[in-house]
C-alpha cells in the first residue's frame, strides 16, 4: 500500500475517533454552586470535568459576604416616677383657738349640757331630756346671757343652798339656789375655762355663797339686773 493511502486511512479512523469523544473542555467553562446560610452567600464554582487527553483542571472560588445589617428598633422609655422621691409634707397646724375639733364650734367646757345656750325649753329637753327648761335670768336679779339650759329641783331646807343627791341634777349637776325662791341644776367647776360661755365664770352662788362652798358655772355681776 503506498503512503498516501495510508495517511488518508488513518485521517479517516481520526475522524470517526473524534466524532465518538466528549468536547474538549476549555479554560474558563465552568458550573456554579450557590449556597445561602443566614446572611452569607457563598459561591463555589467548579469546572466542568474535561475527558480527553492534555486537558487541565481550573477551579476558581469565590466567597462573597453579604452583611445584612437591620435596623434597631431602640425604644428609649423615659418614665417620670410617680413620686419625686421627697418625703411628703405633712403640715397640721394646730393652735389653740378653744374650739372642738369636729365641729368647729367653740369649746363649751362643762356647759355643753347643763348651762347649755338655749332659746327654748324644747332645745333643753333635747339635751337634757325630759323636763329640761330655758331659764333667761334668776329671780329678776341676774340676766341668764344667751339662755341657761337646767331643770328644776328641790332642796331639802331654806338652809341648805346647795345639794349633790337631787335626783333630777345628780350624777352630774347639783341642785342650787334658796328654798322655796329659786331652785335649779348646774354644774360644780373649778376654774373659769370651765366656763368658756361668754358673760360666763366660775363662781359662788351670788349673795349667799360662803368660802369653801363649791362655785358653779354661772354669769358675771356684769349680769345683775
């Protein structure tokens, strides 16, 4: 066989030997491979396997990091305290102004009941009970300033002015006057602010009074008529 028919056999056995084989792989020809895990993306590419005599492997990888950066809702919550934190204040002033501390009124000492102010013998009745009386003066000789709430008693002799067991003035109040002229509750006292009334002390029994005797809440010698 001469040369020139051989070299034209072998052309033809190549070329049926390439036509059967996998393309050549070529640099650069390459799959990728994303992979995402939280906020990082990585990317690996990876060629793609050449058959074929003389071929090369390349493998280029390439990281990329993607910071994802949220926004922080800060909430800043400034609460003033309900107190400010000074110790409250407590101002009680309390002055001496000789009235009761629930009322207001003046302080009526030991006349709150019997020598009581009065305008009626119904207003005495209902402090004193029954057949409480109004008395505005004594005998006509002593005016009574702004009432006198009592009841009417009986002492034993004209000699006796003042009596503790009178069942109409006792526990409280003693039964006083003259027998037979004026006879009346009120009440035994020490001093004049137990007397707090206006036109009002502590005294003896008005022109029949001894030293020692016990004084009584009744009106001033302003009051004589």
């Amino acid at each position: 066989m001469s040369p020139l028919a051989r070299s034209s056999r072998r052309l033809s056995l190549l070329a049926i030997m390439l036509t059967g084989c996998p393309p050549v792989y070529k640099q650069g020809d390459t799959t990728a491979e994303t992979t995402t895990t939280g906020g990082t993306t990585s990317t690996t590419t990876e060629p793609t396997l050449p058959t074929g005599p003389g071929a090369t492997i390349g493998t280029t990888t390439v990281d990329t990091t993607t910071t994802t950066t949220g926004a922080v809702d800060t909430t800043t919550t400034t609460g003033e305290p309900a107190t400010t934190g000074e110790p409250a204040t407590a101002t009680s002033t309390s002055e001496a102004t000789g009235t009761t501390g629930t009322t207001g009124e003046p302080d009526p000492g030991l006349m709150g009941e019997w020598g009581h102010a009065c305008q009626s013998d119904d207003e005495c009745s209902a402090i004193l009970g029954d057949k409480g009386v109004c008395l505005t003066d004594i005998l006509m000789l002593y005016s009574l300033p702004g009432g006198y709430c009592t009841k009417e008693c009986t002492l034993p002799d004209a000699m006796t002015f003042y009596e503790a067991d009178d069942p109409a003035c006792a526990p409280d109040a003693l039964c006083i006057g003259a027998s037979g002229y004026f006879e009346a509750c009120a009440v035994e006292c020490t001093d004049d602010s137990d007397c707090p009334r206006e036109g009002y002390e502590c005294r003896l029994l008005p022109q029949i009074g001894q030293p020692g005797d016990p004084m009584f809440c009744l009106m001033t010698d302003e009051y004589m008529l």
